[in-house]
C-alpha cells in the first residue's frame, strides 16, 4: 500500500491520496493484471478512498461562513450545519458529502 507515509514520515495529504487512487485506476482499467495483483491493487483503491473521503468530511467539518465583522475588525465566523447553504455555491451541506456533486 504505497502511500501510508511520506518521506518525511507525514501522513499522505488528499492531492496525494487522490493521485494514488488515480493510479490504482488506471492500472486496473489499462493493464492486463493478473487476479492477484488486480485484487491487491483493488484494496489500494479502497484504502486510498475510504481516506479521501476521511480528509473530504474533516474539511466539510472545519468550513464555517463569514457572517460579518466585529468592531475591530475580526471578522465573524459560524460553523456551517447540514442543510445550510454553502457560500458562494448555492448549494446545501449535506450529510452525505455530495454537496460538491451537485453543483454540476
């Protein structure tokens, strides 16, 4: 499984779970893989997706909405909840992840 850890020992980040995945991709789509190594291959993918989606709802978690300023300055912020829209989309938090998908 390849990207446990990067070589500075850090957990791998999304855009390198995604190139990962992609990879995994491709590979089962473009090569004539034995079973084995299509099955193995296939796990990968799944490790790698089930973590995209891990790091996708810790960031939908940490999104919050400007709502303003304080008298200083600071500006304002509330955490976004299922069901709220998401700024500058038009679309609504979901619980499902899929806010993104229907955006077209």
């Amino acid at each position: 499984m390849a990207a446990k850890r990067t070589s500075k020992g850090q957990k791998p980040t999304f855009e390198q779970r995604l190139e990962a995945l992609e990879s995994v991709v491709r590979d089962l789509e473009g090569e004539e893989l034995p079973l084995e190594t299509s099955l193995g291959r296939y796990r990968e993918g799944v490790e790698h997706l089930r973590a995209c989606r891990a790091l996708l709802d810790d960031a939908e978690a940490r999104l919050a909405e400007l709502v303003g300023e304080d008298e200083e300055g600071n500006a304002i912020e509330r955490p976004l909840r299922v069901g709220d829209e998401l700024p500058l989309t038009g679309v609504k938090a979901s619980e499902d992840s899929d806010a993104a998908d229907d955006r077209g």
